[in-house]
C-alpha cells in the first residue's frame, strides 16, 4: 500500500506529464490549420508524424506509471506490451482501481498507437497525408476525452490519498 505522499506524488508526475501533452496537442493542432488547405510536403510529413508520436508516447509514459506506481506490476517488455498496457487501462483491476480510460476511449487511442508503430517501423518517405491527417483532425477529441478521463482518475487517486 502507498502512502498519501506516494500517491500525491504520483498525482503530481501525472500532472507534469500533462503539461508536455498539452504543449505536443497545440503544436499539432497549429499545424492541422496549416494544413487544412494544401498537402504537407513529405518534410512536413514526418514532423506531423513525429507529433502524433509524441501523443501517444505522452500519454503511454502515464499509462506506465499508473501501472507501475498504481497497479503494483509492470507489463513484461514483450512484443505486445504497447497493446497490453493500453488494455489494462481500460478494465478495472479488483481491490486497486477502476478503469482509468473507458471503452470508447481505449478504441481512439488504439488508433493512434498503431500509427506509433508505423511511424517507428517504416521510412519517412511511406508516410501518407490520407492516414496522418483523421488522426490529427480526431486530436483535439481524443486530447480532450482523455483530460476529461485522467481528471476523474486523478481524482480517484486524490481521494484514496485521504483515505489511507
């Protein structure tokens, strides 16, 4: 069992990881209004790619921290990890947590990690504005439901704070 300290620690690693999410959503969503009337070169291509990465990324490093600091365990480094962790984070773990993300979210941000392991796994010269640009002009949706998300799960974990 973690101390208040420990969790309001954790809460505040949680915090200063959404601060860089928030700095990765603006720069991305600057660039989808500058995009929104030509075609990115393949330059540009690769720097929108590398955002999307970044997103996820973010978000993956709260994930791990939950299950780790949270959850008690880490997920094994197989090949599947990636996949597994954003899983767990979608169904409750009995007598620790509840979900931190629900369903509809889970399948959202699905999304953008698979385009994560397309972006690490082929050249940049394959990268395609038709698959890029749903993902950023989802963004601000998915952005905005998972601060809604990890606001409710911050607030779980403020009040088990309290309670131990």
């Amino acid at each position: 069992m973690r101390s208040p300290e420990e969790i309001l620690g954790i809460i505040g690693e949680i915090d200063n990881l959404l601060v860089s999410l928030d700095i990765i959503f603006k720069e991305a969503e600057e660039k989808l209004k500058e995009f929104s009337t030509r075609e990115p070169d393949n330059f540009a291509l690769r720097g929108l790619g590398s955002l999307l990465h970044d997103f996820y990324t973010n978000i993956e490093d709260i994930f791990e921290m939950i299950s780790t600091d949270i959850d008690g365990s880490r997920i094994s480094e197989s090949q599947d990890w990636h996949k597994r962790l954003l899983v767990r984070m979608s169904i409750p773990i009995p007598e620790i947590r509840p979900p931190v993300i629900s369903k509809d979210l889970y399948n959202k941000l699905d999304e953008y990690l698979r385009f994560r392991h397309v972006f690490r796994n082929v050249y940049g010269y394959l990268l395609e504005w038709k698959r890029i640009r749903p993902l950023l002009e989802d963004l601000e949706t998915t952005y905005n439901q998972f601060k809604l998300e990890i606001g409710v799960f911050r607030s779980f974990l403020f009040d088990m704070s309290l309670r131990i």
